[in-house]
C-alpha cells in the first residue's frame, strides 16, 4: 500500500508573517536591553563639585600638552578646575584638594605648552 501522505502546503498569511514580525523585533530589543543593561557602569560622581576620575588617571606625569588641550582635558573631568597661575592648578577630588603643577615651556617658539610636573604631590620620577 502506497502511503497517501502529502505535504500540506504551506501557506503564510499577512497576519501569521506581522505576528512573527512583531515577536521577533521583541526578542531583539529584550536582547538589547539584557546587553546595554550588563555593561560595566562609571561611578557617580560624589559630587558636582568635584572630579569624576581622579587626576592621576587623566594627567600623566612628564606629559607636555599645548593649553588647550591641557584645559581640555581638565574641563572635560573636572567641573571645578581653578587655574591659579600659569604653573598651578587646583582640582577637588573624593572630598580633597588636588594640586596639579606644570611647568610652562616653549617649543618651536610657541610658548604655550606645558609639562605635568606633579599631581597631588606625586612628583615626577
């Protein structure tokens, strides 16, 4: 006896395609949510007074920066930054005062460059 088997055809309505539409799309954005969700967080600052990283991650010691980059760098972690002098800054961090000193040099005639000679009495090696 021959099998009378035949395979159904398969017919897909518009209906059937935008639910699997709709559940896939929800799928993605709940894999989405799980993944933005398991990312490694940055500490809140303790203050909006304050620096958000501590100075010795953002200045490293014996660099030479032209000054705008050198503020750049400062505005762009510390909303508190007082600019004392040409060759001293003072920043706040975790509830203290930060010292940064630099030293003012000139290359190519340009005297606008500076080198970190010390960050919160960290001085250079």
């Amino acid at each position: 006896m021959a099998s009378s088997f035949r395979p159904r055809e398969l017919r897909i309505t518009p209906a059937d395609l935008l639910r699997r539409v709709i559940g896939v799309s929800f799928a993605l954005a709940m894999v989405w949510l799980l993944f933005v969700g398991d990312r490694e967080h940055h500490r809140v600052f303790s203050s909006r007074f304050e620096c958000g990283t501590h100075p010795l991650d953002i200045l490293r010691i014996g660099e030479i920066l032209d000054r705008s980059s050198l503020r750049f760098i400062i505005d762009a972690h510390c909303t508190n930054a007082r600019y004392l002098s040409d060759e001293r800054i003072e920043l706040r961090y975790a509830g203290g005062r930060v010292d940064v000193e630099t030293r003012k040099l000139s290359i190519g005639g340009d005297p606008d460059y500076y080198k970190i000679v010390s960050v919160g009495g960290w001085p250079a090696e």
